[in-house]
C-alpha cells in the first residue's frame, strides 16, 4: 500500500502522546460505566464508522466573488486521491472517496481504480454535472437541464447521468447522486408543474439504467443558482421522486440546503420512518448553502441528526443503510486539515448519540417531561467522548491528535514543490 505520510511519522506522534490518552480513556471508561455505558462498545462502533470524503473538497473553494488558491493544490484527480489517503491515514474515518463527473474523468478508470486501492481508498456514490456547461458540449444548461424544456437538451442530461453510472460500475461504486441547477430566476420563467413533470420523466430514464444492486440518491436544495424557484426544492419533493422512481431512490439531506431555522433532524426521522432516507452531504450553514465546516457553526444541530440515525439504528428501522458523505467549500483553510476535523466532528456526533439513555429518554417522552427529555439528550452531548475517537484512531494506525501530526509530516509543503500552481478546477460548490 502507498502511504503519504511515513508509518514512523504517526508512530512518534502517537508515542508522545499515548500515556495521557490512556489515562484520559480510562477515566472517561469509569465516568462512562457509572452511566452502564461500555467504552469498549462504544469505542468499536466508532471505529466502524465512516464517512466519504469529495473529491472536489481537497480543491480550495471559492464563492462567487473570487478563489483564492491555495498552496499545492491537487492538479488532478489522482493527487486529489492523495490528499484524500492523507485524510484517511490520520483520521481512518474517511475510507472512501465520493467522485464528481466530469471534474475528475479520466481516459483509464482501471487505473483510477487501482491508484485509489493502492492508497487504501474505496469508491463511494458517484456525484453528476449537469450545473455547468462543459467544453465542447452541444446543448447549454443555461436554462436547465434533466427539466429543460428542450427535449434533446434533456436527453443530454441522461446521457451523462448515464455515462456515471457506467463509470461508477467500473470504480465500484453503487450509487448516483443527481443534483440540478435547473430552476427559475423569475415569476412566469417557468411552469411549476410542467418542469417537474420533465424532471421526473428524465430522472424514470435515469433510474432505468441503475444496475440492480445500486441506488440513486436525489438532493433537494431550496435556492441557488436559481434565485426565485428550485425544480428540486425540498424534502417533500424530494421524497415524491424517491416515490415515483422507486426501490432504489432515496433521498439525500444536504445539511446547507434547507432554510434557516428550519429543523432537519425531523426531516431526518420523517425520511427514515418512511424508507426514503439515502444519506446525506455534511457541511455546516449560518445562512444558506455556506458550505462551512461540519460542526463548525451548530455543533448541537449535527448531535441531534445522529440522534436519530442511532435511534434508527437501534431498532434496525426497515431500509436504512443511509451514505455518509462530506459536502464542503474550504475558502480559507488547508483542505486536508478541514476534512480532517469535519471527518472527526461527524465521527463525534455519532459517538454521543451512541450515548444517549434511550430507555429513559422515551420514559420521560412518555411521561411528558419535557426538561429532562432534554437534558438526556444535553448529558449525552456535553460528554467530551474525545478520548474514544482518538483511541479508535490509534487502534487503526490513525493519528491521536490529526491535524498536528499532518503539520509536522510536512505533507502541503512537500507538494507544494511538486504541484504547480492551479488555476482550474470547479468550486464545487453543490
Ligand atoms: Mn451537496
């Protein structure tokens, strides 16, 4: 296997750390049995977690305004499986890596497949592109695309969805995820029902291309780039495609896409009730698709979504097998060191949800006990459980404390040296 970062890097920065680690695990294990929790159990459950990393996130982002390139950029997709093995090697939280078509097409998929084996890395749900006009392509999606009112245009749109499939099928890859643009900047632009109608029609063609073990996921996203209306707005229409289409569409809950305020852990507990929820693109939000940091900005929020994917889980809810992955715009940090704490920030969520009492959360449900429903969620929460993600990181070959290890291994600075400056390359923003 091919390691960007030496084994004997990771092995003195744990060295000099894992004494206190010890005695902090086994402190947060007394606290923990007191409360008939077993660390052990918890521990184990974390260290089988994961969560996909996007390719387009090792990339720097930018907003509308500007991008400010960072130093040794990914050039291509193969350095960008680089940076992202980095992140898997320290955090082993991420051991896939979600693709976007056509930012990362490539003449040789076997090689992809191989390079990403090589460096340790699986491939997750394939993303398309029908946002963006690409070089030499016949029809413009200016106007929209899967809903276009053009009918060739909208074939365009399938073609391609198409063609991530069959790219998909050679990464081994098992899903879709489709989201469009297409929407209206202007009362009368559009019909409502008419574009929906289009949209379902092309997404029926889609779907029949789905080899027979894979889903297509749908994103909902309420504005942007459309500015008055979305074709694909929210969770109910969401959830109508998923119906529409079938076994294999499920939903996917962009934590950005939503309104403020608006309560996406009950969305969450909605999709699941309802076998529709098909996973999800973790970011954080202050004021619409700000495409933050996980847990950046409402660390609660993100607890209270794996509140309900444990409570899910726990009674082995009927179809959920939800996909985790990143969705994220790094405008003014290093890639690698966002992901890498956003990997840990999801891994975190889930372990203290892992944590909540829910055979006395659902006896003060039931009694209406309003303050102390709460506080068993908040007991769970304030728990520090970071002693049980660093401990399932060393136990896998990971880093104790991440980014401090990749800033001492050097790794921007050595590739920086060899990646020459970029200039292209999406966003990606989605
Ligand atoms: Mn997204």
């Amino acid at each position: 296997m091919t390691k960007m970062i030496a084994d004997s890097t990771i092995e003195q920065h744990n060295g000099e750390r894992l004494d206190t680690l010890r005695a902090d695990y086994t402190r947060l294990g007394e606290q923990l049995a007191r409360r008939g929790i077993d660390i052990e159990t918890v521990k184990d459950r974390v260290a089988g977690y994961g969560v996909a990393v996007p390719s387009w996130g090792v990339g720097t982002g930018g907003t509308r305004f500007a991008r400010f390139p960072g130093q040794g950029e990914p050039r291509h997709i193969f350095d960008k499986l680089e940076d992202c093995s980095v992140i898997q090697q320290l955090t082993r939280a991420t051991p896939t890596v979600s693709l976007h078509i056509p930012w990362d097409k490539v003449s040789d998929v076997a090689e992809l497949r191989e390079r990403g084996n090589a460096l340790g890395l699986g491939f997750d749900a394939m993303n398309s592109n029908t946002f963006q006009d690409q070089p030499g392509q016949p029809l413009s999606y200016k106007y929209g695309s899967l809903s276009h009112s053009d009918a060739a245009t909208r074939s365009q749109a399938v073609e391609h969805n198409i063609e991530c499939i069959e790219i998909g099928k050679q990464l081994g890859s098992r899903a879709l995820t489709v989201w469009i643009g297409d929407g209206s900047n202007f009362p009368g632009q559009s019909n409502f029902t008419r574009s929906f109608e289009r949209y379902l029609e092309a997404m029926k063609q889609v779907y029949a291309a789905l080899p027979d073990d894979w889903r297509v996921f749908t994103e909902h996203k309420m504005f942007e780039p459309a500015f008055y209306s979305t074709v694909v707005q929210d969770w109910g229409s969401n959830y109508l495609i998923a119906k529409e289409l079938g076994p294999k569409a499920f939903c996917l809950v962009d934590l950005g896409h939503h309104a403020p305020n608006t309560n996406i852990e009950m969305i969450v507990a909605r999709l699941i009730q309802f076998g529709k929820l098909g996973g999800f693109h973790f970011n954080d939000s202050k004021y619409g698709d700000d495409d933050l940091d996980t847990g950046s900005i409402d660390p609660y929020r993100l607890f209270l979504v794996f509140n309900e994917l444990v409570d899910a889980e726990v009674r082995n809810a009927p179809g959920f097998e939800p996909a985790h992955m990143l969705d994220q715009s790094h405008n003014v940090t290093d890639p690698i060191e966002s992901l890498m704490v956003s990997a840990m920030e999801v891994a975190r969520a889930y372990a203290q949800a892992l944590l909540v009492d829910r055979k006395a959360l659902a006896g003060y449900q039931e009694a209406n006990d309003a303050l102390m429903g709460s506080e068993t969620l908040k007991v769970a929460f304030r728990t520090d459980v970071e002693p049980i993600l660093a401990m399932a990181r060393v136990e896998s070959g990971g880093a104790i404390a991440p980014v401090d290890c990749y800033r001492t291994a050097g790794y921007r600075t050595r590739v920086a040296s060899e990646r020459p400056a970029a200039t292209a390359g999406g966003g990606g923003i989605v």
